[in-house]
C-alpha cells in the first residue's frame, strides 16, 4: 500500500472489526434493561467526542465553507437518519424495515458513479451486486411476523436510506475538494449533539429506575459506534464510494452474526448463511478488482503515508 494508495482496505477492515462488535451487543441496553433508545442515541452523540478528539489532534479544522457544508449534511443526515429509524420501528416490523434501509450503499454507488464520475470494472459491479443482495439477506431475521407490511413507517425506511446513502456520498465528495478527515468528522459530531435536543424531546424525560449497567454498557458500545464512523470517514477518503460503501455495509453484519453464534449460541438463518458467502465473495471481487486496476483512489484531503489510524 504505498503512500496509503490502498490505505482503505485497512480503515475499512477496523471499520467492519468495530462496527461487527458493536452490532453484536447495541441491543443489550435496550432488551436487557429497557433502556430507551433516544437515550442511546443522546449516549452515541456525547461519544462522538473521544475519537473526535483523536482525530483533531495535530490537525488543522478547515474553515471553507464547502467543509461545513458536506460535514454538516453528512453528519445530519447520518445522525437525523438514526432518530427516524427509531421512530421508524416503533410504527413499523424490523424484519421489513432493516431489508429496506440497508440498501443505502445503492444510493451511494448510483451518485458516485453519476455525479463522481468513478469508474467500476465489471468484475466490481458483481462484486457490488453480490455484496447488495447480502446486505438485504443479513438484515431478514430468523422469525417473521404478521406485522402489517406497509404502513407510515415505509416512507420514513425510504427516507432513512436515501439519507444514509447521501450521507456516505458526502464523506467522499467532501475528501475530494480537499477537507480531511477530522475536519469533515468534527462535523458530524456537531451535527450528532445539535440533535441531542430533538431526541430528549421524543423521549419526554429522562429514565427512572434504570440501573447504572444500562448507561455503563451504552457508553462502551457507542464508542465502538463512534470511532467506527471516525474509520468510515478515513475508508472513504481513500477508496471509491463505489467499493467502500457496500463492502463495509456487507461485512460489519457478517462479523455480528459471527460473534452472535459465538456468544449467544445463536445459529444464522439460511438467508443469513447465503448472505455471508455472498458477502465474502463480493467483497473479495471487489477489492481484487481494485487492486488489480493500480488506479489511486486517495483523495487531495489525505496527506501522502497518512496511514495511521486515530491519530499520533
């Protein structure tokens, strides 16, 4: 990976370590001690802070408009994306509305490839095709329902995926005219603590009687949460939105459902099984694809070796 031409495989790989543990155990909060989920959301907000801090240090905040512009619509876009999903699964089924959302990364390769102009091989777009059909695969649960299967929450899934899809759009656009990293994700952990209010609101009022493991255990898995989007970031600044997106989208579930058999004893359906072959055979054609065009990916916003991971 000389000077970091390929630096996105590793950020994407910590990216899929985090987000894969984090996704193994972000519900335990909630089904174990009802904690409510504005609450996790205001914790994730606040933890945004330490890798901010991190990634700040020894850098300088760009101050262009065009940065607070894509790190403000990034940041609100992912976290205002987060909200309405809560919201989202209060009115509708997960198992349909977690299939729907996951196909954010179309939105992102469709604009990278239209408004970016990057280039796909054919063997990445099977590769990209493979890793969008595990993504939704992975997200079907084990067990149904008999939920109704359209309702208010189907616009809101709509809306959350479109925003998520711009949202990792805009941490490649804005790599592109020249912002870093920190400055692009100091943004995104303002616009995380500009909504903090808006999620107390929706809540009401603070949770009584919950034990201090519920807040203890939050804190540590949003952190995981929070230096995950700090390495998304970085894989983005590095790599095409046209890889990135649904490598990172397909593999974070595959290691949740891994350390699920692991820890909860819990075997994957066969939607889950087809998914993870799928996943691992798309993300590797992928990044063969990539390597073998030796195209370099990093964007103006990353220095030359600027490899390390949270910083010095």
């Amino acid at each position: 990976m000389k000077n970091g031409t390929r630096g996105w495989i590793l950020y994407a790989s910590l990216l899929v370590l985090f987000w894969g543990v984090w996704g193994a155990f972000s519900s335990e909060p909630n089904s174990r001690y009802g904690y409510p989920n504005e609450m996790i959301y205001i914790i994730w907000a606040f933890t945004m802070l330490i890798p901010a801090y991190f990634a700040m240090r020894g850098k300088t905040f760009d101050r262009r408009p065009v940065a607070a512009m894509y790190g403000l619509i990034a940041g609100l876009t992912g976290a205002g994306g987060q909200l309405l999903l809560f919201q989202a699964l209060a009115d509708g089924p997960a198992y349909l509305i977690f299939p729907l959302v996951s196909l954010s990364p179309v939105i992102t390769v469709l604009m990278a490839t239209v408004l970016l102009r990057e280039r796909i091989t054919r063997l990445a777009v099977v590769g990209v095709v493979a890793a969008l059909v595990a993504i939704v695969l992975l997200s079907i649960p084990s067990g149904g329902g008999d939920s109704d299967a359209h309702g208010p929450w189907l616009p809101m899934a709509i809306l959350i995926c479109v925003a998520w899809g711009v949202q990792a759009f805009c941490m490649r656009k804005a790599a592109l005219v020249g912002v870093n990293d920190a400055t692009t994700f100091g943004w995104m952990t303002i616009s995380g603590l500009l909504l903090v209010p808006v999620a107390f609101a929706i809540m009401g009022d603070f949770p009584s009687g919950a034990p201090w493991q519920a807040p203890a255990l939050t804190a540590v898995t949003q952190v995981l949460n929070a230096v995950g989007a700090l390495f998304l970031v970085m894989a983005f600044s590095r790599g095409k939105a046209t890889v990135v997106a649904p490598i990172t989208n397909a593999l974070a579930p595959v290691l949740t459902i891994v350390l699920s058999l692991a820890v909860y004893q819990t075997l994957p359906s066969v939607w889950g099984a087809l998914g993870i072959v799928l996943a691992l055979a798309g993300s590797t054609l992928m990044v063969y694809s990539d390597e073998k065009s030796g195209e370099s990916s990093v964007a103006p916003g990353v220095a030359d070796g600027d490899v390390s991971p949270v910083g010095r």
